[in-house]
C-alpha cells in the first residue's frame, strides 16, 4: 500500500500505530491506496464515474463489479422501507427481526443515508439538539485540530467525485463535519480514521445529519477507538484473535507462531469500518449490517477474511514467514471481498454480542493484569440499532418526518402581493364547511397560481438536513 506523502514527511494518526509496534510498520488511514497530485485531481472528472460516484474505474481495480438488483425488486423494497421509516418506533419494538432481515438483504440506495440516520439513533440526536451543529459550525475551532484536518481533507476517497476537487463542496462538508466533532468531544479531539468514516457518510447525506452519525459511531458503536492511546482497538484486536481460535484453529496457531499481533492487520479494518479494504459494493452491505447490528459485523468480516486468507495449511504454508502473512492480508484476492459471498459468509459466522463481551471481560482482566487499569474509560457499548433504542427511547416528535423542498410560484419569488393575498383568501376558504364555500365552480380559464408551471430556479430553499425525502 502506497503511503501518502504529508507536509512533515510521516503520519500524524493521533495515538499511532508506530507508539503501539515494535517494529514500527504502518498503515495509511485516509486515501484510496494512492497517491493523488493536484493534476489527477483536477482532469478527474473528465472521467468516466461509476453509479456509486467514483471517477476513472477506482473501484474497479479492486476486480469487483456490483450486484445488480432488478429494478421491480429495488421498489418493492423501497416501499417496504418507506413504510418502516414512518413507523420507525413501532417497527423496532416489535418488527425487529424484520428489519434486520432487510439490512441484510441491502437497503436501497434511494434511502440508505435516511435509513442510516435512523438506525444509528443520529435522528433522535439532530432533533434533541435543534440548533447544536449550527453552534459548532460558527465556531473557528480548536487550530491544533484544525490544521490536521485540513492536511488531511484530500486524502479521502480521491477518485469519489465529492471529494478529488480541493476545496470543493465534498471537503468543506467534511471539514465542518470533523471539526464540529472535535468541538463537541474535545477531551478526544480528532483521529485520522473518522474522515474516512465521514467522509462515507456524506456521500449519503447532508453535513448536519452526518455529524449526528459520526456521534452515535464514535460514542455508541466503537466507544474509545477514536481517543489517545488507541486502547480500545487494542483490546478489540485481542478479542478478534481469540474469536478466531474458534473459527478457524489453522489461522490462529499461524498468527501465534509468527507472533503477528492484531493491531498490525485489524487496525484499519475496524477504525475504518472496512470502508479503506472493500469493493464499495461490499462497503456498504457491511455497513447496512453494522449500524443495524453493531460491531459483531465488524468481528465476523475480519474473521471470515482471516478465515479464507490463512484458514488451511496449504494457505500457511504459503506464508513461511511474518512479512508474507501481512502482505497476503493486504492483497485479498477479489472472490473473497465480493458482496454476495461476503455477506453470506458474515451472516451464516456464529459470533454473538455475548460471544464478543464474554471475551470483552477476559481481555480486560488480563489487560489489567499485565499493564494496569485503561488511561481512556470509554462508555458502554451498544451492540446494535435496538440497543441504541433502548438505551435512549426516543419521543414520536423526535422521529417525525420534515417536509422536503418548498417551491414557490415565480410571482410569489418577485413579491406579488396580489398572489399571496389570494392564496391566504384560498385557505380560508378550504378550511370552512362545504356549504360555507362559494358554489361558484372556479373559472378554467384563471388557473391557480398553484397549478402554473414553476421553474427550477423559482426556490428560495436549498437542500438542507432536513429534507430526508429528496434521497429517493
């Protein structure tokens, strides 16, 4: 993997893996495995872009082409999400092994960014704090932090079209997103691997709704993988190699003979939510799997990958030494990241939440035993949209739907008084009984301003967080 070069000559990943390695070997946290000059950025959008918004065929070296879902399928699908999302209380109470059933089965791209806000317990968040990003957002922000994110803001998914212009829309969004989130955790500050993490989620939805998402990850799904010191993916990736003595006993006597300590392979897989190792396809099946269920996902992935790269003595052998078993972990080979046979094999891997908190306490002990106490309490983790749910019940209110763009007849944009007089004066009418309303039938020939042709540029609202319904 190629490593980008930085204004200082090495990574500034805030709690490195070089202070966490003997060796001193790392991984990049934020490019698409390349290194991007000013004039790759600019002609590539002269390129051809795929349906998921990369240029040039970026995904398309990783040897995998997505599944494609016949149209009638994807809006019956639709519809059925559609209709949880206007019940999104009521269908988690009591429907949900149906909606993970959905999740599983991929949700459609026209509502993924909605239905991720919703999982994660981010809508509940935007609607209890009205107001809160808006805050954060005017504020200049801590420069330390500052400096970092911006060094850092073309480094993130390049050949995605949102992103490969500098200083474009993409990254000023990431921008405020990542710098809104060091003001509101500032004991934590900013990590290099939560700008991939926003950057994915901005490709689905507004600035504002992102950041609420980045927050329920962060503090709900992977609690203190994000702080100083990194003690919380540590000790992930001691639970991730003995969840693999079970799952696969050729891979994990493998990894012990070698001494190969899971920090150096599982880093950039969990802290990335395995948005910087997948073809994008797989990316987001994973991901739908993720924020319904919680990082158990994540734990099945990394285990059915350890599982088909080192799960049988021919593939062992094939890797006499600890340099050959990372480069192999670095090179998967395309049948085993393809979205059908990954999202089944994660499904069908016996991994429970109890599974990953039973092993959880005996790290901790063991952690405790041999360097003392944690220096980073993170809170409780949540396994799970339904756990998010019932940590915090959320208010009706708080799942309401918000009206999507309003548009406005031209006469009204040029201050027709006449015009809105008229539409005040329909109102009233349409609110009084049918036989106080004039009988007069109205005139086919003097249309409503309502009905009159509206012209794009006639709306005075743009695209806001709110408007959850233009993703369709």
């Amino acid at each position: 993997m190629a490593k980008p070069d930085r204004d200082d000559g090495e990574l500034e990943f805030q709690g490195s893996v070089e202070q966490l390695t003997s060796n001193g070997s790392t991984r990049s946290f934020g490019s698409d495995a390349v290194t991007l000059d000013s004039d790759a950025t600019e002609t590539s959008g002269e390129k051809e872009v795929d349906k998921y918004g990369f240029t040039g065929g970026a995904q398309q070296y990783r040897g995998l082409h997505a599944e494609e879902i016949p149209t009638e399928v994807l809006r019956q699908r639709e519809a059925k999400w559609l209709e949880m999302l206007n019940s999104w209380d009521k269908w988690m109470a009591k429907k949900h092994k149906k909606v993970k059933a959905r999740c599983q089965k991929g949700i459609p791209p026209s509502l993924r960014g909605r239905a991720w806000l919703y999982l994660t317990g981010g809508k509940v968040k935007e609607e209890q704090n009205r107001g809160k990003f808006q805050e954060l957002d005017s504020q200049p922000g801590d420069p330390k932090w500052v400096d970092v994110i911006e060094r850092d803001l073309h480094r993130q998914f390049p050949f995605h079209e949102m992103f490969s212009a500098r200083g474009g829309h993409g990254q000023q969004d990431l921008f405020r997103v990542l710098k809104a989130y060091t003001l509101h955790r500032p004991e934590e500050g900013y990590c290099q691997a939560q700008a991939p993490i926003a950057a994915v989620l901005l490709m689905h939805m507004p600035a504002e709704d992102a950041f609420w998402v980045l927050v329920q990850i962060c503090e709900k799904y992977l609690p203190g993988y994000y702080s100083s010191g990194l003690e919380a993916i540590q000790l992930d990736g001691e639970i991730l190699y003995a969840l693999l003595r079970r799952v696969s006993p050729v891979a994990h006597r493998h990894l012990k003979q070698h001494k190969l300590d899971p920090i150096l392979y599982m880093t950039e897989w969990f802290m990335c939510a395995f948005s910087r190792t997948l073809p994008w396809a797989s990316v987001l099946r994973v991901w739908d799997m993720f924020l319904c269920e919680g990082v158990k996902i994540l734990f099945r992935v990394g285990l059915v990958l350890l599982k088909c790269m080192l799960g049988s003595q021919e593939k062992v052998r094939a890797c006499p030494g600890l340099y050959e078993t990372m480069e192999r972990l670095r090179a998967i080979p395309p049948q085993y990241m393809q979205e059908r046979f990954l999202v089944q094999e994660t499904i069908e891997l016996s991994v429970s939440e109890k599974d990953i908190e039973k092993e959880h306490l005996a790290q901790l002990r063991r952690w405790r035993d041999a360097r003392g106490d944690l220096h980073y309490r993170s809170p409780p983790r949540m396994h799970g949209a339904k756990a998010v749910m019932a940590a915090e019940p959320p208010d009706r209110q708080d799942l309401r739907q918000r009206p999507t763009i309003v548009v406005e007849s031209p006469s009204e944009v040029d201050g027709g008084k006449h015009t809105r007089k008229a539409r005040r004066e329909n109102r009233k009418k349409s609110a009084l009984p049918p036989q106080a309303t004039d009988k007069t039938p109205p005139s086919l020939e003097a249309p409503s301003p309502l009905l009159q042709p509206v012209s794009t540029h006639a709306s005075r609202e743009s695209v806001s967080s709110a408007d959850h319904d233009t993703y369709l």
